[in-house]
C-alpha cells in the first residue's frame, strides 16, 4: 500500500505545472481572475522568487486568467517598481487578443496569453518587482499581478 501511494505521488508531482509565484496586486480587489502565471528565460521556467532574467535577450510570460465579464479587448500594462516608483515597460505586443486570446472573451473562461518579454543589455543589474496590469479599452484595471525579478 506504501508503494502505491508513492508512485501516486510521484505521477502527481511530475504532472504538475509549472507555476512562478506572483502576488494579487490589491488582495483580489480587482474583479479578473489571474488563475497563473509563468516566466520562461533562457528556457529555463521560474519556479521560486525571483526570477532571473537574462540581459540581452528575450524573456517568455504566460499568464491565464479568467474575466469578470464580456470583453472585446482587453491590453496589458507593465510596470518596474524601482525605490516604490512604477516604471512603464513598452511592450512589443500589449493587446490580449493578439497574444493568444480568442476574442471576444466571456465572462468566466480562463484565457491564455503569451507575451515575448525583451530584457535589453543595457537594463542595470537590478532586483525589481514587476507589476502587470490587465485593463478594459478605457484604461481600468480589471486584474493584476505582481512578480519579483532578477536581471542578471
């Protein structure tokens, strides 16, 4: 019986997704759900806090999440938190339905999108909190979510 509750949880643990740790913006004030999220650099994913992310080269994001209601479109907004000031990142790509998502999204689907994240050469060494914003076409945050990064 031992045994079989052993490769039970090893078939468990190894179908788990992968996940990196990222926190509710606001303790889920905002009414879309981020169900996950994960970072892939140098096709390595992040698991724990914080995530390295390689200068001079791109850094993969992949975040489901699940709408509070109907949208035709909804765009992403990112941010680095230096000495608690938020600093716009310019995406190459900030509109969910070009990343992935099919639209228009309904209210409770889980939606997937991927993001194609540069991390250029000449950002500084720097520990960083990311902050991701997912926002209506009026520019009201719907959901959010904070990473902490390493660039390297």
């Amino acid at each position: 019986m031992q045994l079989l509750g052993a490769v039970v949880l090893c078939a468990v643990a190894c179908c788990a997704v992968a996940q990196t740790p990222f926190l509710d913006c606001t303790d889920g004030s905002y009414p879309t759900k981020i169900v996950s999220v994960l970072v892939v650099d140098d096709g390595k994913s992040c698991t724990k806090d914080p995530c390295s992310l390689k200068r001079g080269q791109n850094a993969t994001v992949t975040v489901v999440f699940q709408p509070d209601a109907d949208y035709t479109d909804l765009k992403n907004k990112v941010y680095g938190i230096i000495d608690n000031v938020p600093v716009p990142f310019t995406l190459p790509e900030d509109d969910a339905c070009k990343l992935g998502v099919t639209c228009p999204m309904k209210n409770g689907t889980n939606y997937t999108e991927k993001d194609e994240l540069p991390v250029l050469s000449t950002y500084p060494k720097i520990g960083v909190n990311v902050e991701w914003e997912i926002v209506d076409t009026s520019g009201t945050i719907k959901g959010c979510f904070l990473i902490s990064v390493i660039l390297v």
